[in-house]
C-alpha cells in the first residue's frame, strides 16, 4: 500500500501548490491543476522518474473517473429549468455552432493539412468540437456565474455541444446493438422518473448522518455510468442529464450540493484534472509541435468564427460575447473522453494521441485564460464576487504603486 499513498500524496501535494497559484493569480483551479499535471511530468520526466505517478493504475482511473462523473452531474444539477425554459433559444443555438463548424475545420485539418486518414481525421474533428463542462463549470462556480442567468445559459450551451459529440461519436464509430436500445431506455426511464422519486426517498430517508442523499445519487451515477460504458458510450453523459432532471430537486438544496461539492473538489477532481496534464509528453510535443498549433488554431478560431456571431445575435455586449465563445473553446472532459476511445479502438495510433491530447489541453488553458483576462463580465458577477474582483484589483494597483515610488 505504500506506493498509493505516497502517489496520493503527490496528488494532493500539487493540488495544494495549483490551489496556492490559482488564488494568488485569480485562475481557475482546474486550469492551474492541469498545467501543474504538465510541468510536474516534465521535471520528473528530466530526472527519470516520471513513473512515480502510475496516471493508467486502475485506482487513480476510477478516482479520477468518478470525479468527472460527480462534476458533471453537479454542472447539470445547475441548470435551473426556469431559465432553461427561458434560454433555450441560446443554449441550442450558441451549443450547435460550438460543435458543427469546428468539428468541420478541425477534421479537415486532420485530414488535409497533416494527412491523417479519414477516421483518425473525423475522430479529431468530434474531439476538438467538445467543449469541457467539467473546466466551464468550475470557473462559472469559482466566480459565483453558475448562479446567474448568463452562467446557466453557458451550462445549457456546454450541454448542447457535448450531446451533438457523444450522439456523433456513437454514430459514426460505437456499434448500434441491443446493448445501445437497453442503454437509451434505461438513461430515458431514469431521465422521467428519478425526479418524481428522488424527493420522495429524500423525504423518507434523508436528513440523516448516514448520508443517504449523497450515496443515493453516488448508486444511481454509478449504476447507470456501468451501463453506458457497457454500451459503449461513456459515463459521464447520463451523470449530466440525470443532473438536468434533479436540477428542480438536488439542484436547489444548497447544503446537499455543498457536500457534494466537497466531495468532488477536495477529493475526486485532483486525480481527474493532474491527470489530465500529467498524460501531456512536452518532449514529444516539443518534437512535432505543428499538430498541436494546427489544432489549436483553428479550433479557437473555428469557436470565434461560429458562436461569437450568434451570441451577438442575442443581444450580448461584445464583452459578454467573447467571454462565451472562449469558454465554449474550452476543451477535456468529452474531447480526451473521444481521444482515449479513438486509441482503445485503434482508430488513431500512440503518436496521434499524444498531438490530440496535448491541443485538447491546450485548448483547456488557452481559450479560459484570455477570457478570464481580458472579457470577464465583472457587470454580471454576483454581488459578494464583484466585490472580490473590486479589492483584488485594487491591492493590485497598490503594489504597483508602492514598486514604482
């Protein structure tokens, strides 16, 4: 047992030092998660010992597995169904062009540019056009955006996008079977029936020191997460439309969700996000490095060129505007989701994976960066945020200040 404790104490030792540098410079904690990941797998890569953290070990998977699908469920569990009613105009619509034209141009990319074969190149293409729920919802939390409006219509759009990859995904590469009828019909029975019963068993059950809540929905994300990847699709899409469907219920206790939250943040994202930049081989990229500019490129500008048009269209300020598309631009959940799937069903090989997952993460850091910098809509942050921005700037001013005299 000693090599997992000593690798979980590696976890959260730079979970600790990315929180550290996430509060001094004002960044995402899952976006300086990733790039601790990254540059703690370089340094130990220098040294030889880049095996001190065994990212495949069945254990670190299912931690970080488990996050993902609690993160996801909590983003969905976000979504208030009174201003979906009201957005869903948006939401659909900034969601299918954050897929359809990227998807398009990073395929083509693929395909024409560094000529890749036509199944490598389409994988890439439905794994660049993801946008991340997991990276969007932690900044929408951590500037207090998933309890606005604005912040609940990004949700729904994130939602939008990742159902037209997964649905494209399984189209086009997962076998249709019986497994895939048997699947749907479970995902749509719990979709109608969990939010007239879950309440119910809250009510007769909850409130307790057992925490029945918390491992109720843990049972029913579990289950149905084994029959999705029994099915061949993934875990973490019935984990966000089971949170869409106890958004009335879950969603709206807020000392449950801060459990949850708990829970999810403290213990389970670390493995999920270190990993995540941990998988990132900077020497390989630095080797081939055009394949992860190709992909960048054109996946942020393929992002501005489609969804900054339509969320003018809604009468959003230029601000407002970018600060969406960028976060739509922001990729990992379902893009590295679709990667290792494409590597597991040899549709792509090693060297392909490693290009695809170093842009994906790229398009994690990049996109949330520019967007947190230069078009944060402090107008529409919620009081008590506001504020924090406000004093944060102003001892900002006041270091300077006191540098320069």
């Amino acid at each position: 047992m000693t090599p997992i404790w000593a690798q979980a104490a590696l976890v959260f030792g730079l979970a600790l030092i990315a929180g550290l540098l996430a509060s001094r410079f004002r960044l995402s904690t899952a976006l300086v998660e990733i790039l601790v990941g990254l540059a703690a797998q370089a340094v130990l890569g220098l040294v030889g010992y880049e095996w001190i953290f065994a990212v495949q070990e069945p254990w670190v998977k299912t931690l970080a597995g488990i996050g993902a699908i609690l993160l996801t469920f909590l983003a969905g569990a976000e979504l208030d169904p009174d201003v979906f009613k009201r957005q869903w105009k948006e939401a659909a619509a900034v969601g299918g062009a954050s897929f359809l034209l990227p998807a398009v141009a990073c395929w083509a990319g693929a395909h024409y540019l560094l000529g890749w074969e036509s199944s490598p190149a389409l994988l890439a293409g439905i794994a660049l056009a993801a946008t991340s729920v997991a990276v969007v919802y932690t900044v929408m939390m951590e500037y207090g955006f998933n309890r606005t409006d604005f912040g609940k219509t990004i949700l729904a759009a994130c939602f939008i996008t990742d159902l037209g990859t997964v649905v494209t995904l399984g189209l086009v590469f997962a076998p249709f079977t019986w497994k895939t009828l048997l699947f749907a019909g479970a995902l749509i029975a719990a979709f109608v029936y969990l939010p007239r019963i879950t309440p119910r068993a809250f009510a007769l059950f909850g409130g307790r020191p057992s925490e029945f809540e918390a491992k109720f929905l843990l049972f029913t994300l579990m289950g149905l997460g084994a029959l999705a990847t029994w099915a061949g699709s993934e875990a973490v899409l019935p984990a966000y439309l089971i949170g869409m469907a106890l958004a009335g219920s879950v969603g709206r206790d807020a000392a449950l969700i801060r459990r949850l939250r708990t829970i999810t943040i403290g213990l389970l994202t670390p493995f999920y996000f270190i990993r995540a930049g941990y998988f990132v081989s900077l020497p390989a990229v630095l080797a081939a490095p055009l394949g992860v500019l190709v992909f960048l490129v054109l996946e942020m500008g393929a992002k501005v060129v489609s969804v900054y048009p339509v969320a003018r269209r809604f009468d959003r300020p230029h601000k407002d505007a970018m600060y969406t598309t960028l976060l739509m631009a922001s990729g990992l959940t379902f893009g590295t989701i679709s990667a290792l799937f494409g590597l597991s069903n040899r549709i792509i090989d090693q060297a392909q994976y490693s290009t695809l997952v170093a842009a994906i993460i790229g398009t994690a850091v990049i996109p949330t960066l520019i967007a947190n910098r230069y078009y944060l809509p402090r107008h529409l942050l919620p009081r008590d945020e506001a504020e924090d921005v406000r004093e944060a700037r102003a001892e900002t001013a006041l270091e300077t200040s006191d540098v320069r005299s």
